[in-house]
C-alpha cells in the first residue's frame, strides 16, 4: 500500500469519524466516561425527584365543575374532587365579577371519608354581581 493511498483513507477516515487511535482528533475513553457519567446522574436526579414528590404528601386533584346563575346573594358551584380516602381537605373558592374583581369567597372544609372521588355542591356568598367562580384550590386540611 502506498503513502498516497494511506493519506486518503486516513483523510476519509477522518471526514467520516472513523479517526485511527493516536491520531490528532481521535476520540479517547474520557468522552465515553463523560456520557456514561452524565448519564448516570440524570437517571438518579429523575429518581430523587420521583421520591420527593412520592414523599410529599397525599394526592389531592380538584377541578370546578360546574355553576348555577346568582340568586339571592349566593353563587352555587360544583367541585370535584379525587383525594386518599380518608383524607379532610380544605378548598378555597372565590366569585368574581365582570372586572375579575373578587366579590365572595368561601372557605369550603370536605371532611374526611371513604369517597376518594366526589362531587362537593358549595354556595358562595356574593358581596357585589358576581358572575362565575374560581377554585384556588385544596389542601390537606390541618389536624
């Protein structure tokens, strides 16, 4: 094999990344360590996190479900609820008016029981021309 014809498979070899070992530009084992190390530590952040968030505390999820027109200063809304059974929450719901001004607010307590998914009806006290409502949201209830 001639000169020539070394010089052009090394010159392709290393346009393709198929660069010989020892060769200037030529990968070495400190690259594989770097990716299976980086590697390595994002599989044990995603873990960590996945135990955080498992330890945090119990599962609560609530949406507002539905709402009736205002009459005689109480707006009526629906709230669902997904919860651990046995578990007294706290919700907090708001009514606001045409400007997003908060005109009621109530201060909703779901005792605790063996539903894990209910329907809670809450009426909320109107202190002006509220028009729809918001769930802040629910929180395990302090013992």
């Amino acid at each position: 094999m001639s000169d020539h014809d070394t010089a052009d498979r090394d010159l392709l070899a290393q346009r393709y990344g198929r660069v010989p070992a020892g060769a200037p530009g030529a990968r070495n084992g400190r690259g594989v360590l770097a990716g299976v190390i980086t590697g390595v530590l994002l599989v044990t952040a995603v873990v960590g996190w996945m135990i955080v968030r498992s330890a945090s505390g119990p599962d609560v999820d609530a949406e507002l479900l539905s709402w009736d027109e205002p009459r005689d200063g109480v707006l009526t809304a629906r709230v669902e609820i997904r919860r651990d059974a046995d578990l007294a929450l706290n919700c907090e719901l708001i009514a606001v008016d045409l400007r997003r001004i908060i005109v009621g607010q109530l201060d909703l307590a779901v005792p605790a029981g063996p539903d894990e998914h209910l329907v809670v009806s809450a009426d909320i006290p109107l202190e002006g021309d509220g028009i729809v409502p918001e769930l802040r949201g629910c929180e395990p209830a302090s013992e």
